[in-house]
C-alpha cells in the first residue's frame, strides 16, 4: 500500500508541477542591451542586432506576423520601425539605436513564430549600422533590466 500511495505521490507532484507552473521570470542574456520598451540589441562595434525580448514575445503570445523594414531604412532610437502581430495584439517595435538597417530577419516572413521560440537567435528582427555607438550607454544591461521587467509586471 505505501509503494501505491507513493507512486500515486510522485504523480501527483508531477502533475501539479507542470499544470501549476508560472513563467514568472522571463530569460535575458547577459551580453545584450535592453530598451524599456522591450527591445535587446547586440552590440559588435558599429553593428547592432535588434529584436524583441523573451518578456515581450511572452506577454505577446504567439507571433502571426513580424512587419519589417526596408534594407537602408534609417531608424532612431526610441522610434518605431516595424510592429509584431500576435494573436493577442499587435505590437510597435521601436529602435533602441539610431542608425541605418542594413540587413532584415527575411525567415520571419514565413516564420514569425522563430519571435516566440528564439527571441535572441533565430528570432532577431533587423541588423542597424549605428550613426552613434554613445546611444547604448543609456540602454540597461540585464540586471537593469531583469528588475525592471519585475517592477513593471508588479503593477
């Protein structure tokens, strides 16, 4: 009898930890920058690769559809340059940068789910030639940031 109600335990532990688990935490990457309004850029000297958060694919839900900008589109810190629809709603995507797009994610037009399962690999939005490498000192790093994402969904 104990070996069943163990056993009967052990499942039940199981169970309750996948049907009670809560994603309250959202991953960051150590190396990246990240903007508040959700965007990370990874810096290599002039070149900054910009996509949307592990947080902000996750308060998004599943990604339909990513709105991308042309190849030489000039983008500015803070501004919008694209938008990420989802099934919950659609999204601007600002620039943490200023700069010039000079290359553009082409898989996320026939896989904008790449957003949801690899935000900061596969998932990555456009490639800017930054007019000014002094912009990344006001982005936060990840322990900013992690904070931050723990503030704000607090309130």
């Amino acid at each position: 009898m104990a070996m069943a109600s163990r056993l009967w335990a052990s499942k039940a532990a199981s169970f309750l930890k996948i049907s009670t688990f809560n994603r309250a935490f959202a991953s960051v990457v150590k190396d990246l920058k990240y903007a508040d309004s959700h965007e990370w850029a990874k810096i290599e000297g002039k070149c900054a690769t910009i996509g949307i958060t592990d947080h902000a694919q996750d308060h998004l839900g599943d990604v339909v559809y990513v709105e991308l900008p042309e190849i030489g589109t000039d983008v500015t810190q803070g501004s919008g340059f694209g938008a990420v629809e989802s099934v919950k709603a659609t999204s601007d995507i600002n620039s943490p940068v200023s700069g010039k797009v000079v290359e553009i994610n082409e898989e996320l037009s026939s896989s904008p789910g790449l957003v949801n399962g690899s935000p900061y690999e596969n998932g990555w939005i456009i490639k800017v030639e930054m007019s000014n490498t002094d912009e990344v000192k006001s982005l936060m790093d990840c322990d900013q940031y992690s904070k931050f994402c723990e503030e704000e969904d607090n309130h």
